[in-house]
RNA sequence: GUGGUUGUAGCUCAGCUGGUUAGAGCGCUGGAUUGUGGUUCCAGAGGUCGCCGGUUCGAAACCGGUCUUCCACCCCA
C-alpha cells in the first residue's frame, strides 16, 4: 500500500459538506464588512522573518514558522553561532522567510509600504489562513483563518461604536444566540496599575486579573504575589474585586476608584462615550457590558479592548479586538492609531454546529442525476442537463451505463436530492421520471415543468 | 516550551503476565437483484501491529528514541 497518508500536525483536510458551512460564515461576515465600508486587501502568505520576528513578544517568536532558505543560500548557516549555542542566530542565518503568524502585524507593514497610495482613515478587512507552531489541541490548529477588519489612521472613538454595531450584525446574521460583547479599556489597565504604584508591572497585574473567574480571586491575588507585587499594592488593588452590579454601576465605582490616576479616568469616559453611543443606536440581538477582568490580546492593545462570548455554549470568545495607537510606529511611522477587530471563524462554526443553526440553504448537494441507461439514452440526458444547468439546476449524467443498483447507490451516498430515469420508455412518452430521493416517491415529470417540479420540494 | 496520554484493516476498537497462520463490527468489492438507493442474506479483498533501534530462543505486547493524537499548563483564534 506503500506509504499512509496523513496530514500534517495540526491542519485539517475539509469535506464538501464542512467548506460549504465554514463559506457561509466567510461570506456573511465578508457580506457585513463591506456594508460597514471595509475593502478586501490580501497579503503574501509569508513576509520576510524581519517582518514579522519581535513583534509578537517572546512566546510569539517561537512560535512562528519558519521557512528553510534553499539552494545556494543554505550555506550561509552560521556555524559558529551554532556551536556557540546562540540559537536564535543559527535560526536567522538558516531562515530570512516565516509563514504570517497574524494578519494585523502585516496589515501595518502593508500601510506603511503603501502609505502613499492610502486614503485614510484606511479601513481594510482580510480574510486568510495564519499559521502558528503551536501545540495542537482541540479547536486550536496550526493552520487556520483570521478574519479581521482594521481601520488605521483615525483615532476617533466612532469607531468602537461602529464595531459594536458590527459584531452585532454579523452575530445577529448568523444568528448566534446570547451573545455579549465585553468591552475593557487598556487606559483603565493601566489606572489601575497606576493606582497600586506599580504602574510599571501592568503587564503582570492585568494578565493575573484576567484569570479572575478561572483562578478565583484568591488565585489571582497569590498570582499576583509571586510577580513580585508588593503588599501594599495588592491593598490598593482589592477593592477593585468589591465592584459589582451593572455595567453603568461598575462604571461610577471605577470612577472613584480610578479617581487619583488621570489616564484611568480617561479610559472610563471613552467606554462612557461607547456605551452611551451604542444605547442611542440601539443592538438587534446582542448586549454590551463592560469586563474590567478582560485583558487578553497582544500587548499593542492602547485602548478599547473587545472580546465576544456567546453563553448559550461553553466555549471560549468567538470575536476579539482593540485599538492600538502605534501598531506602525514599528515600522517606522508614527502617530497612526487603529483599531481592529477579528472574528474567530472555527468557533463560530462550533457553535452553529453545536445548536443546529446552520440554514438549510447551506446545501451544497448535486440537485439531479441522470441514471445513464445507455448511448442513445446518455446523449437524450447530456441536452437534458444541459438545460437544467442553464435554468440554475445542478445536475449530472452518471457517467457510464453501470447497473442500476449501482448508479442509485451511487446519488444515495452522494447526498443527491433526485434521480432521472429516462429510459427508451420514457423518451418515447417525452416524459422524465424523477425520484426524490429523501421521500423515495416518484413522478412522470413533462420536461417543462421539471424545474418548477423540483423547486416545490 | 513543560508534564501527561494515544497509535493494531479505510473507520471504531479486541488481542491475557512476551509463545504457531493477528480478530470483530462497520465500510469496501462481487453476487442474490440485466429499470430502483437508504433494509436483509451470501462470498471476497484488505494489516511490514506509527516509524527506527534495543532486550529476548521468540516482540503487536517489554525498554529507548522519534513522529502523531488528545489533555493540562503557558499562550492564544
């Protein structure tokens, strides 16, 4: 048999059932985007290692793949940084590509490279795979889509409101259930951290309050300790897990506890500005909240921070995003604040799975087969279904005058919704007989009506 | 990256403390059925037991390495 095939870790091969899901998806966010004013942009599937090393903190970079260079330029490995033990080197002087790891940081190079043929605001949406050495588990793969909308080069507070209607709509689209939209502010982070006189261990403080409701408050705090954050600090930080109620609540209380650090401060007045706004215009089917515990993303987050859950099934988010004001200043151009968000496709597809809710016009299933009775018959059927795929019908000639019993088993296992016989018979009537093939019942169809016969089931 | 786990037919899995020709169900192919699938019956094909090495008279089984699966952590979509 020779070799077994297999695909490699952590990708998955996609059945015409699953892609025709997994498209509806793309296409009804796709559907959203545009309506919102974003572009479609594609960019390379890898960027050259420069690009794309560094800018995802220290577990990024191990966790980019990388490309092997060919030919030539192999011999420029660096032995001696090998033997020295400098690994991180002998990489870089084996390697000068990686496969995109996200689609924001090559978003900011594709700006910057492009600045001048921009208009901005430049408001751009991408939908393509990402590849991240990672340990596979279940749900998370080392191939697998992002799709983002990012605006850059405006830092007006619009649009966050704008986003929120977004995932409202899209969410609302596709109807997912019991979806809320958590909103947090980087700036009220870093209050907080301010507030506790720790300013500089933001990092540390907000990672362990994120862990909040997995680890507890006590986790939290120990999590905390073992950071190096002093006791007085922590002090100062627990009557932040006193604040409770709603979010306009949480809100007035962070006022007072924020009330000593300025960019706390102004980090609530533009969630205020967020929530306000979006009571005004108003959500179909899904709620916002604010959620100081939420401190996930990467660390260019500078102002608001999304994440969307959907509690009608335990899952992890399903949308995520934020601004950051100087996700280009890496690449040498300043003063470029974006916010963006990415909607995380393969859950969302766990969750329509989950509760059922893929529409059943998802349906990518050959509409008829002509059973093949034969030569003369087979040529009778080809302008047959020639003329049903003009009117929109897909449909087919089974391919070779097998047996009977063959050719049905065949559109059984293949989902096919009816079957044609048109035998010597049935030419001579100047009728077709179709079966459905869910129902098992069959009719004498006039040619004519043969579309409108189908359409009816 | 750390710790654990898994791998036997296309699929899901049996296979005793190491002992002849490694089994089942489903699927597949053919037939019962030369104009009727999804039900039934009969027959058949299909396996260097993940891969490499070691221990042993003898390894699917024990040991080491490696790849893969799944899980927890880290991190993340």
């Amino acid at each position: 048999m020779g070799q077994k095939p297999s695909v490699a870790k952590g990708t998955r091969d996609f059945f015409p059932a699953i892609v025709a899901k997994r498209q509806y998806i793309f296409q009804t966010i796709k559907d959203s985007f545009e309506t919102y004013g974003f572009s479609p942009i594609e960019t390379p599937s890898f960027e050259l290692s420069s690009t794309l090393m560094g800018k995802y903190g220290e577990e990024g970079d191990r966790l980019i793949f990388r490309i092997l260079n060919s030919g030539e330029k192999m011999k420029k490995a660096d032995v001696d940084a090998l033997n020295e033990g400098n690994l991180p080197r002998f990489a870089n002087s084996l390697s000068e590509k990686a496969l995109r790891y996200d689609l924001t940081v090559p978003f900011a190079r594709f700006v910057v490279q492009h600045q001048n043929d921009l208009a901005f605001p430049f408001k751009r949406y991408q939908i393509q795979p990402v590849w991240r050495a990672d340990k596979p588990q279940k749900s998370r793969y080392q191939e697998f889509y992002q799709c983002d909308a990012d605006v850059v080069g405006s830092d007006s507070l619009v649009y966050e409101v704008d986003y929120v209607q977004l995932f409202d709509e899209v969410l609302t689209n596709l109807n997912v259930p019991q979806a809320v939209i958590k909103i947090n502010n980087r700036k009220i982070l870093s209050g907080i951290a301010e507030v506790s006189g720790e300013a500089e261990k933001i990092v540390a403080i907000t990672v362990a309050i994120d862990k909040l409701d997995k680890i507890g408050l006590e986790g939290v705090l120990k999590e905390l300790q073992s950071k190096g954050i002093s006791e007085d600090a922590l002090e100062k930080i627990k009557p932040l897990f006193k604040i409770t109620g709603d979010t306009r609540q949480r809100l007035v209380q962070m006022k007072t506890f924020l009330a000593d650090s300025e960019i706390g401060l102004k980090g609530i007045e533009e969630l205020e500005y967020i929530f306000n706004t979006t009571d005004q215009l108003g959500l179909k089917s899904t709620e916002v909240e604010f959620d100081v515990t939420l401190a996930r993303g990467l660390n260019y987050y500078t102002g608001a921070i999304f994440e969307v859950k959907c509690n009608a099934v335990s899952i992890g988010s399903i949308c995520g995003g934020g601004r950051y004001d100087d996700l280009t200043g890496i690449f040498g151009m300043k003063n470029m604040s974006g916010v963006g968000i990415s909607f995380g496709a393969d859950r969302i597809y766990d969750v329509l799975e989950e509760l059922d809710l893929f529409p059943s016009s998802v349906d990518n299933r050959l509409e008829l087969l002509f059973i093949n009775f034969g030569e003369e018959e087979a040529a009778y059927c080809m302008g047959m279904v020639k003329k049903m795929r003009e009117a929109g019908v897909s449909s087919e000639l089974y391919p070779k005058s097998a047996k009977m019993n063959k050719q049905m088993k065949y559109a059984n296992d293949r989902g096919v919704k009816f079957v044609a016989l048109v035998g010597k018979n049935e030419m001579e009537q100047g009728v077709l007989r179709i079966k459905n093939m869910d129902t098992g019942e069959q009719d004498d169809i006039q040619p004519d009506a043969l579309v409108n016969h189908l359409k009816k089931a």
